[in-house]
C-alpha cells in the first residue's frame, strides 16, 4: 500500500489529523498529527522506496527499551501493516543550534550536557546502543526547557557494545576541528 494510502488510513483509524510533514529521511517521513483534544504527537512513517523494510519494528522496540529507562520520545503506538509508530512531539531544535545560541548561558549549557550525559548512561546500562549520537547532533533535540531528547532510535542496536556515552563526549570535547566543540568549551570552561 502507498505511504499515501497508509497514512490516510491510520490517521482514520486513530482519530488523527495531519497538521504538516516536518522531515523527511532516508527511510521515513516524519509527521506532526493532533488528536481530537488538540495533543501533538510525532508520526513517522516508513517511505515506499525504504530499503529497510523492518525499520518500524525495531524502532519501535528500541523506543520502547530507551522509554523504561526514561530515554526518548515516549512511544505511543506502532502498526506493523501500515509501517508506523507514533509518539509523543517533541518540540525543540537541535543541540548544535540550540548550543550556539546567544540566550544558551553557562548554565543552561551545563545541565542540558549533564542530563545528556545522564541519558547516555542509562542507555549503555541496558544495552542499547544508539548509534547515531555524534555528527552534527541532529538526533538531539532540546526543547525550550533545556531538556535534551534523544530521537530516531531506528538504528539502534542491543548487540553493539554501546558507546553511547562516549559518543556524546566526542561529539561535545573531543573533535578538535569541531566548532561545536569550541563553542561548547568556550561557554563551559571546559577543557
């Protein structure tokens, strides 16, 4: 069935209204929806051309491995046959962005990287390496609180020895080419 198809038929069947596509991926499209009493959820959906065709089951499942931990986005429902999984909204922007913003003081920076840090423990205690935590930091979100989210957990892995807190360190103290990283340290004072 067509991601068209399989979208207009979930929304139906959830009682959901499609508000706007917020991004797009390699194997997904990622939706922000309403419920009938207004509440956003994110909805991401599997792509016709998606070369990987289990994706929803195991994002889901390791959603759901990083929820008991409280990691993530909290999972609300996944459908196997139309290749979706809902979630809570989370409404923030990127850390790289957030990070070198002028309003991000000190403080704020050091208790959303203490909590990030925090999170990254928790997700190597059960297991469950994320993955994808380093680069530009796309799959950290903070919300307007200072509270970081990690998303996208459809690459995640129990079987790789995770690394999840050391990624984050890399990608936060030790890429010297990084203009993240100075940022990072220049506000911090951090070494």
């Amino acid at each position: 069935m067509p991601l068209a198809l399989r979208l207009e038929t979930y929304l139906a069947k959830k009682k959901l209204t499609a508000v706007e596509k917020i991004s797009r991926g390699f194997s997904a499209e990622i939706y922000l929806v309403q419920t009938q009493t207004g509440k956003k959820r994110a909805l991401k959906i599997e792509r016709d051309d998606s070369p990987r065709r289990d994706f929803i089951y195991k994002e889901s499942e390791y959603l759901k491995m990083a929820n008991h931990v409280q990691v993530g986005p909290k999972l609300i429902d996944a459908d196997y046959e139309n290749r979706v999984v809902l979630m809570t909204f989370v409404d923030g922007i990127p850390f790289g962005k957030w990070a070198l913003e002028k309003t991000t003081t000190k403080t704020k920076l050091n208790r959303c990287i203490q909590s990030l840090l925090k999170q990254a423990d928790q997700l190597d205690r059960i297991g469950l390496d994320h993955g994808q935590l380093a680069g530009k930091g796309k799959n950290i979100l903070v919300t307007k609180t200072g509270q970081p989210v990690i998303i996208d957990f459809e690459k995640a892995s129990p079987v790789r020895k995770p690394h999840n807190r050391g990624q984050i360190e890399s990608f936060l103290f030790k890429n010297p080419h990084s203009f993240l990283v100075k940022t990072v340290k220049e506000k911090t004072g951090r070494e």
